[in-house]
C-alpha cells in the first residue's frame, strides 16, 4: 500500500468521528503546494550526475510549514505527500504553532561522498530558496540527513537572504543548534512509553523492550528505557538483529555502535536473530524505529507484543492495525510517539528568532511536558469517544487544522 492511501485512511476515520463535511475533507487533504526539482552535479569522479529533489508544504493554517528532509534511494513524491501531510497533524496533536511539509531527495547517502552529498545539499537550496525560510517553512533533519547539513541549508541560504539561523533546525549545537535536539525524538518516544505502561497499570521495572531499528531515534529510546530500569530483550538494524532474553547490555551496544559507523554487525552480545524474529519477539513493548510499512497484514499475527509504540513513521500498515487491534494489542500512533523530535525543533526556532539558548535541562523539563501534555489528552479522547489511541490523536491533529482553517477563513 502507497503511503498516502494509508495516510488517507487513517484520516478518514478521524474525519468520520469529527463528522467533517466532504469539502472540509478534500481542503485538508489537498497539499498548498507540490515542489519537484532537478539537482544536477559533478561526482567526484567528474561525471554528472542527476538527483530529484522534492518538497511538499502541505498545511500552514496553525503556522509556517514544518518537516523534515530525507535523503534515501526510494523517496518519491507519494512518500513525501504522505509524510507532509503526518507532520501537519502532528504538529497539532502537540499544539505547536506549526503547519506541516516534508522534503526528500532521490540518493542513497552510502553510495555519495561527504563533499558530493554537500553539492547536492546546496543545489536543493538553489532551486528553492525562495519558497522556505523563518516565517514560511522550516526544514530539519530526516532519514540520511544530518546535522552538517542542516548547516550547509543555513549557510547557502544566507547567500541568497543573509543571517538566519531560524531557517532551518536541527543544526549543530556550534552552529546556533539545540542542546538536546539530537536525543529528543528518542527521549520523547522512551517517556511517552513510560506513559503508556504506567497509565495501562504495567510495572516499568523489568518490562522487556525490543527495539527495530537502532539509529538516532532507537538508540536514545533504548537508552532512556534502560535509565528507567527496563529491560531491552532484542535490537536490530540492516545489518543485523540480536536477542537476550535476560536483556542486552545496552551500554555495550551503544559503545558497538558508535565505534562501527553506527552499525550493529559483529556485535558480541546476545543471540543473532533474524528481522522478522525481532518482530514477533517475546517482549512486552514493540518499537519500530526505522522505516516505515514493517508491519503488515502479511506479518501482524506473529507480533506478540501487547504494546507497540511507532518510533518510525507509519511502521504499521492500516490492514494490519486493524489485525492487531481486533487482538487488544495497544498502538501508541506515530504522531504521538515520534513528535519529540519537531517539539524541540520549535525550541530550536524559537531560540534562533530571539537569538537566546536554552540550557540543556530546560530543553529536556519542557519537552517532558508538552509531549506529557499532549499524552493526556490522547488518553483522555480515546477514553471518552471508545476509540483507539490512533484515531484519538487524528481527532485531535485533525480537529485542530479544521479550527485554525475555519478561524483564518479559506478566501
């Protein structure tokens, strides 16, 4: 299934709760604007090669369009449509001033050098420097991309608009970054589950996690689930995947990690399984963290954790979201669980517009509790209307757009 049919869906049963008209429907569907570019480059080797870019602002009724930039081999406009259109729920489901657009270019990052992947950085700010910046719309990091080029985005565009660190986030600390901008997605996905287990009257101590995915967003998620005392009975990544019932050492996992390019393989500890072995593990809490569509209707009924948790984007496809909610398993949606990473962004945005930082701990006490915030009132419409934690968090993302796009009028 296309991302954005899934995408669609899960709207529509929001939309069907709200009783939203059609007109409202296909207004809040239908993306403000739809940018393909062509980035053309010389390769270190001299040929020239063609890559293409695009970029999805797709709602900007609660503020300027916000999303990521992501850099891999099979991002196509659907992709990215599908993707915008999740920003600008949740960016909502979190109450920030944000509308919502995705970004991404056609590449595999591994197959590029560092200095072929900065022309191709700077040529996509060539070709559409004119349509993002403060007050319009403000890219951060994504799969493939990373902090430097979030500053390579800062500086070509101050060649076209001068000094704005506030047109884009996710910048190195150094160059008018975050403290705490890199942890925040997995911070916020490892505090939201604590959350989950605590209100669904589950001991944290103990609980057996297992991970899909061990990049950015699941190494600090199995970090500060470890800190919390649980227990991380399986990890995994393209290269490998791991098990322990007895829990991994995580520490040593992440040391693994860090010292081989931030890949799992040959990694010591603990049983190697396959990636469809993670997935149906034993454990109490499932986190995919990587990419999305890894649990489908083919694969649904071998999950065997009653809680999943969407660190990635859209990891659950809607056949199988339906599969396992007809078993009782809990989904915690990805426009919830994830949302910590755009929450510090607005810190980040904030901070570059009044040219001030934030210390560290206030970063994290305030991403706690927007993030908690916004938990409770998940939590609280799902308890009210009978409806899942996913359509609770559509209804609230959802209901929120349609209010600022009837407040700011459609004329």
């Amino acid at each position: 299934m296309h991302a954005n049919e899934a995408a669609r869906i899960y709207f529509d049963r929001a939309a069907a709760q709200l009783d939203l008209s059609e007109s409202m429907r296909r207004l809040l569907l239908t993306a403000k604007r739809e940018v393909r570019v062509q980035l053309p480059i010389e390769r270190d080797s001299g040929e020239i090669a063609t890559f293409i870019g695009y970029r999805v602002q797709h709602n900007d009724a609660r503020g300027p369009f916000k999303g990521g930039l992501r850099y891999h081999p099979q991002v196509d406009l659907d992709d990215v449509r599908a993707l915008a259109a999740l920003m600008t729920w949740k960016t909502a489901v979190v109450d920030i001033p944000y509308g919502g657009a995705k970004g991404g270019v056609t590449i595999a990052p591994a197959d590029c050098s560092l200095r072929e992947l900065e022309r191709v950085t700077r040529k996509f700010v060539d070709a559409i420097h004119d349509l993002f910046g403060p007050d319009v719309d403000i890219p951060a990091p994504d799969m493939g991309t990373t902090a430097d080029m979030m500053a390579w985005i800062m500086n070509q565009y101050g060649k076209y608009h001068g000094f704005s660190p506030a047109c884009v986030t996710g910048k190195p600390v150094e160059f008018h970054g975050l403290p705490g901008r890199e942890e925040a997605t997995g911070r916020g996905v490892g505090a939201l589950t604590l959350k989950l287990l605590s209100r669904l009257g589950r001991k944290i101590p103990g609980t057996r996690i297992a991970i899909q995915g061990f990049g950015n967003v699941g190494t600090h998620a199995a970090k500060y689930l470890h800190d919390a005392e649980c227990r991380i009975v399986a990890v995994g990544d393209a290269t490998n995947s791991f098990h322990d019932q007895r829990g991994l050492d995580v520490l040593e996992l992440l040391r693994h990690a860090r010292s081989h390019a931030g890949r799992l393989v040959g990694f010591g500890g603990g049983e190697a399984i396959t990636g469809s072995e993670l997935l149906a593990a034993d454990c109490d809490v499932l986190i995919p963290a990587a990419l999305g569509g890894v649990i489908t209707g083919t694969n649904a009924a071998a999950i065997r954790a009653p809680i999943v948790v969407e660190a990635a984007n859209a990891p659950i496809e809607p056949a199988a979201d339906d599969l396992l909610a007809a078993r009782g398993v809990v989904v915690l949606p990805d426009i919830l669980a994830n949302a910590g990473g755009v929450t510090a962004s607005w810190f980040e945005w904030v901070q570059n517009r009044q040219h001030y930082q934030w210390s560290l701990d206030r970063v994290r006490g305030e991403l706690d509790r927007i993030l908690g915030q916004a938990f409770e009132q998940v939590w609280q419409l799902s308890a009210s209307r009978q409806v899942p934690l996913r359509t609770a968090a559509y209804m609230l993302g959802v209901g929120r757009v349609a209010r600022a796009t009837v407040l700011g009028g459609v004329t």
